[in-house]
C-alpha cells in the first residue's frame, strides 16, 4: 500500500464515495445458529464471545419503529452470519415487512434444519422471494461432515413443507435454490444433489469452499470442468475481482446487524459505523466515517485505525484490483 499514489487514483473517482442509498438494504434478524460447521466464525463460537456480531434476536419493536422512520425501504435480505428461522417472532417480521410492501429474501443462505409449520406457511403467505438453502451433501454421512448437528431428511422435508404451501396458495415463491459448498468429502454428490434439486424443484448452484486449504477437492480437474475453475484463488487470481463481492454492499446494499449496528457489508465483524436504530439510517450512511471507508476502498485516501475495514483481509486485495470499474458496472447493471 505503501507504494499506491493515492491522489492520481482519486482524480479518477470524485463523486462515487458521496453515492449511498437506503432502498434496498441487508437486515440479519438472528445471529444465533444451531450448527458447528467448523469454518464459520458462528459455528465456532467465535462471534458470540469476540466479535461484533455477538449473539442475539432482532427486537420486534426496534423493527417496527425502523420500518416507520425508513418508509423508503423497498427490499430486505434477512440473512447473515446466524440462522433466521430461530428467531420466535420470525411470522410477524415476515408479516410486517409484506404490509409496508417489502421484498424480502434470504439469499445469504438458512440450513433449515429447523421450520415449523406455521413458519413454512408464512413463507408463502408474505411471499417471501427467493430462499437459498445450504446443502452440501446428497447423503447424511457426507452433509454432516461440514454441517455439524444437521440432518439431512429433516431439511428435505422442510422443502417439501414449503412445496406444500406453494401449492396450497398457488404461490410461485419462494423460488428455492439449492446451494453446494464443494469439499473433497461431497464432490462424488454432486450429479446426485442436482437430481435431488430438480425433484423438490430447485434451482441448483455449486459454491467454492472460502478456505480451499481445509477439505480441499480431490478431483480438481473436475470440479475445473464443473465451475470453470478448481479453486476460489484461482478464479480471483485469473479474473483479478471477488469470487463474492461484498465490498459493494457498502453502496448497494448496506448491511445491518441484528442488534441495530450498520456494519456495511456482510462479511465485516471487525466493528460498526454506529447504531442505525439510535443514530438513524439516513445519518450513519452519510456520516464522515461511512464515507472515508467507501473512499479507502476506492483508492482515494489511506487506510484508517478507525475504520473496520483495515482489518479484514479483502482490503489490501481491493487495492490491487480494479474496483472502480467492477463498482461502476456493478451499479449499472443493477440501474442504481
């Protein structure tokens, strides 16, 4: 970083930092998780004790009052580090949000090894748009080696629960996604998932492991053949952009935790930029320090001890990429 010329990179640039919106934003309702998988920081433990995120429920009021003062707000992704479907008042946050005419989805994934009934009906109901569902295993022995304490029959009948209301309400949502983390252990499953997902009619996508030394794939000619790449280093060393690019959230899609902190994107553990359900949405989006992280990420001033950002390891590979342009294609192509 050191050798960056920060002045010549922000002439390029003046105006991007000051863009923000509050229409479309990331609200997790619940960082609380029943599983171990062994490479999330919810499963280990680690953000109930040490991080940001803590441990924890959206509170229903809070949530009422902030759809109040935020009647702007066009779409919602409930989903985060926890699992959603924990928390007890998950009807009345769905009911609330389909009244003020919100989008909801749960796109950053749910194991769903928990949905009961009443739940699953609501899904339906306040139609809610897209669920993603984290499967990564078409047999019990392989599923449970990442996704520690889950059942596998359990979360098939739970898609089938939400089949049955579909149905029932003639409802085409939520559109379900089948997603596959590909480890050495499931890679032989994944022509089986795939068969799996057509039958409970879901869409069907295959996911890089984040970590790619820890149960890395066998067969990396195959997986080449199946994502294009073998690994997640490999496709962002060839491409030179994020395999997932949360950085954008910051201007896209700002995420929220459940507790009130605006955290930015959803990969930020590190710390906040304030408290949206005390200090405002509105205001912390604006604010000096929201700002300056978008303009570090953009390459228009160093980094800062304050800013979350410094500590997360996408911050350094941002300033060797060409951000910019992957922003400015990313906002068009979703006509911000």
């Amino acid at each position: 970083m050191k050798n960056w010329n920060w002045n010549l990179f922000s002439q390029k640039r003046k105006n991007l930092s000051l863009w923000w919106q509050s229409k479309h934003l990331r609200l997790e309702i619940s960082s609380k998780c029943q599983l171990k998988c062994p490479l999330c920081f919810t499963g280990t433990g680690y953000h109930r004790k040490y991080s940001a995120i803590g441990w924890g429920n959206l509170d229903i009021e809070q949530f009422r009052d902030f759809l109040e003062k935020n009647p702007q707000i066009q779409s919602l992704e409930l989903s985060n580090y926890g699992e959603l479907f924990l928390h007890p008042q998950i009807e009345k946050i769905l009911r609330m949000a389909y009244e003020k005419n919100i989008q909801l989805t749960i796109l950053n994934g749910t194991n769903l090894n928990y949905l009961p009934d009443r739940v699953a009906e609501a899904l339906v109901k306040y139609q809610v748009v897209k669920i993603k569902v984290s499967i990564d295993g078409a047999s019990q022995q392989s599923y449970q080696q990442y996704r520690v304490g889950g059942n596998l029959e359990k979360v098939l009948n739970h898609i089938r629960k939400i089949n049955f209301y579909k149905e029932k309400y003639q409802s085409r949502y939520p559109k379900l996604k089948w997603q596959f983390i590909v480890f050495g252990h499931n890679e032989h499953e994944i022509e089986k998932a795939q068969a799996l997902a057509q039958e409970l009619q879901m869409s069907f996508k295959l996911k890089f492991n984040y970590s790619p030394k820890k149960f890395p794939v066998r067969n990396r000619q195959i997986l080449a053949q199946k994502m294009g790449y073998a690994d997640i280093t490999e496709f962002e060393e060839k491409n030179q952009i994020f395999y997932s690019p949360a950085c954008f959230q910051l201007w896209t899609a700002p995420q929220i935790n459940w507790d009130g902190k605006l955290l930015g994107c959803c990969v930020n553990y590190f710390g906040d930029f304030g408290n949206v359900f005390q200090e405002g949405l509105e205001n912390l989006l604006q604010s000096e320090r929201y700002i300056y992280a978008k303009k570090m990420l953009l390459g228009e001033v160093p980094a800062r001890s304050d800013i979350p950002c410094v500590q997360c390891k996408r911050y350094e590979k941002v300033l060797q990429m060409p951000f910019c342009e992957q922003l400015e294609a990313h906002l068009k192509a979703r006509q911000f």
